[in-house]
C-alpha cells in the first residue's frame, strides 16, 4: 500500500468519525432542548401550584377570595391590598408561562391552560375585577402580551 492510499483511507476514515461526532452532537442537542423543555413545563406548573399552595395555607387570603365571590363585596384596605398582591402574583405566573410559550419552552396546550385558569380567576371571583384593571394599567409595557388581551377581553365581556 503506498502513501496517497493510506491517506485516502485516513481522511475517509476522519470523515466518517466527523459525520458520527455531528450525528452524535444533534441527538445530545435534541435530548437537551428536550430535558429544558420538560424542566420549564415543571416550573411553570410549580409556579402555579405555589399560588395554589398559599391559598390554602393562609386562611386570611382563602377568606378574601371566598369574600371575592360575591361581585357586590367590599374589602377593607387590608383585603385589597392581599388580594391585589394575590392578583399580581398570579398576573406574574401567567407571563412567565407566555414568556416561556414564545420561547418554545411550553407547548401551547399548556398556555391554553393558562388562558383557561386565567379566564375562570375572573369569572369565579368578580369582585377581584377592577384589581385585575388595575394590576394591567400599572404596566402598560405588558399591553401586548396574549395574556393582557385575553385579561382585557374577559373583563371587557363583564364590563370592567
């Protein structure tokens, strides 16, 4: 075997390792993209479960929202103001998870489920309404966000 052959043989040979290396590269590329979609998914719904979580353990918000029911409540300025932060945790939560759906991080079922929980937030404790309006006129950067204009089309359905 002379020279040129044994280096005809040496650079297929490196091709072919380069070809596996890629080949090995985009299964690892496509097993990451897939573990921090799944780890993103997790920490969307944990994000919803810790509001979740502070409803039935503090008595005192669990009272509010109950309170919050009634569309004719009136709050003291003590209510308001945990119930407002309530609000804008949740109003935080969903643009995370919008945040994260425009990124490619969730899927849009999952998003759907956002809009779906944010949809019956509203209508099953009206009284929290002009919080919700209040919450989305202090940040009129987010005004384009899915999340605002589905905020903005349900209060607008009940006249808020």
């Amino acid at each position: 075997m002379n020279w040129e052959a044994i280096g005809a043989i040496a650079e297929a040979a490196g091709a072919i390792v380069v070809v596996a290396t890629l080949v090995y590269l985009a299964l690892q590329v496509r097993h990451s993209t897939r573990v921090a979609i799944a780890s993103t998914e997790i920490d969307v719904r944990n994000g919803l479960n810790s509001l979740n979580h502070s409803v039935f353990t503090d008595t005192g918000l669990a009272e509010i929202l109950v309170k919050a029911t009634d569309p004719t409540a009136e709050f003291t300025d003590v209510e308001s103001q945990k119930l407002y932060h309530f609000v804008a945790s949740c109003l935080n939560a969903w643009l995370c998870a919008e945040t994260a759906h425009i990124n490619g991080m969730v899927p849009p079922e999952t998003f759907n489920v956002i809009e779906d929980d944010m949809r019956a937030f509203l209508t099953d404790y009206p009284a929290s309404r002009p919080l919700w309006r209040k919450a989305i006129d202090s940040y009129p950067a987010q005004s384009p966000s899915a999340v605002f204009r589905s905020m903005n089309r349900v209060l607008e359905e009940y006249g808020n």
